[in-house]
C-alpha cells in the first residue's frame, strides 16, 4: 500500500484517511505500506497530534505490516521519527529519504516502488 500526502496535511486528514482505509473491503492489516511525505507540509502538525495518531494506530492494531515513511524536510522527518518511536512496540516503521532504502527495508524491488510511488 503507497500513499502519498502533498500539501499541508492536518492530524484530522490523516485520522479521516485512516478510518478510510480500515473500512476499505480489501484492506489487511499485514499489508506492509508506503507514506509518501515528500511532498508534503508537517509543519502546522504538532508533536502531540503525532502521538495522537500513534495511539491510534497502537491501540486498535491498524497494522502488522512493516511501513515505511519517506520525508525529505526537516518537519516530515523529525515527526516521522517521533512516530515511528512510538508505534515500533506494534509494527516496524522506520523513515528513509531515498526509494532504494524503503525497498531494502520492504524486501521490494526498487523499480516496483519507483513505478508506483514515483
């Protein structure tokens, strides 16, 4: 699963498409995925929305997959990073800035993510 966030992205966006995605008929929680942030704008989110997002994340076993977060500025990562502190009891999440590291990560070929995410 690959998604991609662009612009500025609020917690309520990301919880919205969080339900989204649970609710989706073919979703599984062994999927193992893809946040897109590259081109995205974290800076209006807060520390603490992260940990809100977290929480739910951990709290209701969205995932046993393993996730990565791709990020190329500053906010996205550091925000990238605190979350991915918070989740790692539940699932591996780690954050990379390159597509070859996130196929490493995923044991995925880099052209499928390069033809997929771009």
């Amino acid at each position: 699963m690959i998604v991609r966030w662009f612009g500025a992205v609020t917690v309520d966006e990301v919880v919205a498409w969080l339900e989204e995605m649970i609710a989706a008929p073919g979703f599984s929680a062994d999927f193992d995925g893809v946040v897109d942030l590259r081109k995205a704008n974290l800076t209006r989110m807060r520390p603490d929305e992260v940990r809100v997002v977290a929480r739910l994340m951990v709290e209701r076993k969205l995932t046993r997959g393993r996730w990565v977060h791709l990020t190329d500025g500053p906010a996205e990562t550091a925000l990238s990073m605190m979350y991915s502190r918070a989740v790692s009891e539940q699932y591996k999440m780690h954050v990379f800035s390159t597509l070859e590291s996130a196929a490493e990560f995923l044991g995925r070929e880099v052209a499928t993510l390069r033809l997929i995410a771009g």
